[in-house]
C-alpha cells in the first residue's frame, strides 16, 4: 500500500498536474518513499518534453531497475536496448530487490518506448509478459487497444482490473478514456457519462490543478454539444498553462478550441484565427497533419479534373 506522499505524488501524475507534481519537494534518500518519488518526478519531466530534467534526477549510479528503465525511456531511441535488456533481466528474476511494483515499472515504461518508436506488437508482448499485470500495465493496455480501434479489447482489459482494484485512479481514468471512445452510456443513459462524472469529480478536488482534466471534460462537452461549458474548460485550461510557462498540451487545447469555435454560430473568423495559431505553432499535430493531407489529395484530384466547356443551346 503506498504511503500518503506516494499516493499524493501518483495522484498528480495520473492526473496530469505535471508542474505542481515536479515542484514536490523529494524525501530523503533513505525514505521507502524516494525511489518511487524519482520515477513519478522523472516521468512528470519527460511528460513535459524535459529530458535533461528528467535524467539530472536519477542517480547515475543507480542499481534499481525502475530508475534505470525511466532514465533509458529519457534517452528515446537510444535507450530503447536498454530497455529490452532490462525487461530480460527481470524475467524469472529472483532478486529481493526487484519486487513486483519495480518489474510493472519496467514493463510500463519499455512499453511506452516501443510505443513511441511505432513498435506496438513488441509493447503489447512486453506488458502481456509482465507477470501478474497491475493497475498501470492494465490502463496501459487498454490505451494500447483504444489506439488500434479495438475497443472490446480495451474493455476486457480494464473490467478484469477494476474487479481487482476499483478504486485505481488510473483505471478510472482508462474508463473515461474507453467512454470518450465508445460514447458509452451510464446508468441515466447519457452518453460519455463515465467521463463526463470522472472529469467532474476530479477538478471538484481542490489539491489538483490540471489542464490536462479540462481539456478531458471540454472534449467530452463538444461531444455532448455542451460548446459554451466546454469552451469555458478549454479557456480554463490555457490560462492554466499559460500561468505555468509551459506549452505542453497546450496543442491540445488549441485542437480543442478550434473544433469547438467551428461547431459554433457565427463564429468563423474566429475558428480561423484559432486553426492558424494551431496549424503554424504545432504543425505536426495529427489534426493539422491529417487536414493538410487530405487538402493535398483534394487538390491532386482537382487537378486531374477538367472542367467541361459550357453548353450552349443550338439556333433552332
């Protein structure tokens, strides 16, 4: 069972309050505490695209296998032998040192590489070899299918885990995710409810402040056609970002605010405005990469088409 700084330290990651969760003072190297605290820290850095941060954290001569697979996953490609080697070595590994909550690390974090570098099917192996699979192998997996449009897979995965353990955030999150997915209706029948009640509950805890929660619930809101609370989250959002200098996500909020201004009445110019900051300040977000290619095909089948002469009626 983790401890309350632990819990409180997961709790910000989970949710994404990656600047508040990197201000956390960490506890003395002797703590049961530290270990877990340098991996949670760590991963909130590389979350924000630092990782210079995220590796000046790690004891360089460190013999934990959870420190040492975070510190490959901050090197990208370079670290992605790193992690195979890791994930064989605790295979059947009888080590007291490497418990099952240090063997799930590592399994999590080689998966998430092989993600990164467009290697599903190994990151699939990697978290189905893991042993008994924990909360955070789980919401993983489930992630993994979501991605691949299989959301009866996804749904497997994650009910197994919540009879476990139905209190895990991350599986709750995981849920929100699979109701944005499916549209799944709760008890009341609402569409997106299990997101739409997840997002409120936890921007209702006054201890977390998340951008990445508002955009959550703004994303569920455009789909309900809620688009005057959801542009309420997402401007919520910003300011939330813009506060703690830091642009991560922030792609995400721009994606968001654009959909929900063009969905909009009377609103074009703005939607507009909002696509040209997303489109030249991230162009390789898969929204504006997918809209730029389909624009190309467009012109390419434009071309090839030519326009007929006009019909003239013949002098009878």
């Amino acid at each position: 069972m983790d401890s309350s700084q632990v819990y409180y330290i997961k709790q910000h990651f989970t949710l994404g309050a990656y600047p508040a969760l990197i201000a956390i003072p960490l506890p003395d190297p002797s703590s049961p505490d530290y270990i877990p605290a340098v991996l949670y820290k760590a991963r909130a850095y590389l979350a924000l695209d630092d990782p210079a941060s995220a590796l000046a954290l790690i004891p360089t001569n460190t013999e934990n296998v959870a420190l040492r697979s975070v510190a490959a996953l901050a090197k990208g490609e370079e670290g992605l032998e790193a992690l195979r080697d890791l994930c064989v070595e605790i295979e059947g590994e009888e080590d007291e040192n490497i418990g099952e909550w240090e063997t799930e690390m590592v399994a999590v974090l080689a998966a998430t590489a092989f993600v990164r570098a467009g290697e599903i099917e190994e990151a699939l192996e990697t978290l189905r070899n893991a042993g008994k699979a924990g909360n955070e192998t789980s919401a993983v997996l489930t992630q993994i299918y979501l991605s691949l449009s299989r959301p009866s897979a996804a749904q497997k995965t994650l009910s197994s885990a919540l009879q476990v353990n139905p209190d895990a955030l991350v599986l709750q999150l995981a849920e929100a995710a699979i109701s944005i997915a499916t549209g799944a209706q709760g008890t009341s029948g609402e569409p997106y409810a299990a997101a739409i009640s997840f997002f409120t509950e936890q921007l209702a805890n006054p201890s977390v402040s998340s951008a990445a929660l508002l955009v959550g619930r703004g994303v569920v809101r455009i789909l309900r056609g809620e688009l005057a609370a959801a542009r309420s989250d997402l401007e919520e959002a910003e300011s939330i970002l813009s506060h703690a200098q830091t642009d991560r996500r922030m792609d995400e909020v721009l994606a968001a605010m654009t959909v929900a201004a063009g969905l909009g009445a009377g609103k074009r110019a703005e939607a507009e405005e909002l696509w040209n900051r997303l489109s030249s300040q991230y162009p390789s977000h898969p929204m504006v990469t997918d809209l730029s290619t389909k624009a190309e095909l467009f012109d390419l089948s434009a071309a090839k088409f030519g326009v007929p002469p006009r019909a003239v009626a013949a002098a009878s």
